[in-house]
C-alpha cells in the first residue's frame, strides 16, 4: 500500500496511526507546535505510549513554543521516556510506525500542518503513506543517519546547534 496523502487526510490518515503503535513511533520535523488528536494534546497520546513501553524518538528543528512546552510539562513520563534530539538542519516530516509503515512528506508536526485545525486554518500539505519495504527502509536509514550523530561532523551549522546530538564536535 502506498497512498497520496493530501491536506486534512494527514490528520485522518496519519495521526490516527499514533496510538496504534506497538513497538516503536519515530517522528522527524522542522517545527512542533501545540497539537491535539481530538480533544487530548498530541503529547498526551505519545505520554500513553511511553507508559506502554513503546520506543518514542522524536527529532525536530526548532525549540518549540510556550504552549506546547506547558503541555510537555504536564507529562512528565515524556521527560525520561522519550528521546528527542533537537537538529537545525531537519527539515524532513516523517513518521515512522513500528518500523513497517511510514509517512514522507511536508506537514509539520503542528496543529495546521498534520493536525486537525479548521479547514480555513490549515496548510496545504502532499505526502506519501506508505508499508512499501524500500520506501519505509529509505526512511529510517536517513532518520537513524542524522539521530546517530552521522551528519553532525559535516552539516556546517554547528554554530546554531543549542543542543548538540554529538558532542564536543
């Protein structure tokens, strides 16, 4: 299977996916912002996964806003029980499910990206869905390049890293 994802079929299609996961949910993004699933904030539903011992890793941009941040601090199993690794260079979304599917493709990890906002307050976003062998191994390969530290030595960016995935480089 692998479909066309477009517009609010990201909320639909690929966030529902997320409390389905048995093993493992790794997610890239350039931005995170406040996001809900329905009335629960999106880090209530990775809180459940991580109380579930599923494996979270999450890669992303950018310090994330205030509200979000709030949010973070209301579940503090994500504190020890997610890994997250802050890289400016990420500019890739992707989420991978229990290393069998994934989606590839534009939306950030916000409320007008991949969430559910009003349809007039949402991007215009295209990806893929896909449980295509090639694709998912594509994807995880490149994820798992830039959370191994494998792209730190040459990214030439150093300089804006705050949080270094790779020290002392």
């Amino acid at each position: 299977m692998t479909r066309y994802i477009a517009d609010e079929d990201h909320y639909k299609k690929v966030l529902e996916l997320v409390p389905k996961v048995k093993r493992a949910l790794w997610i890239g993004t350039a931005d995170i912002k406040d996001l809900y699933v329905e009335d629960t904030p999106f880090l209530g539903v990775l809180a459940g996964l991580v109380r579930q011992k599923r494996e979270v890793r999450l890669i992303h941009a950018k310090e994330p806003g205030p509200n979000f941040r709030e949010d973070f601090d209301r579940y503090p199993e994500l504190i020890s029980g997610m890994e997250r690794a802050l890289c400016p260079r990420v500019h890739f979304k992707m989420m991978i499910f229990d290393f069998q599917v994934a989606y590839i493709g534009s939306a950030n990890l916000t409320g007008a990206g991949i969430g559910m906002k009003g349809q007039s307050r949402r991007n215009f976003e295209a990806g893929i869905l896909t449980d295509d062998p090639q694709l998912v191994e594509a994807a995880m390969s490149q994820f798992d390049a830039v959370w191994a530290g494998f792209k730190c030595k040459t990214c030439g960016r150093k300089r804006f890293c705050g949080d270094p995935i790779i020290g002392n480089l």
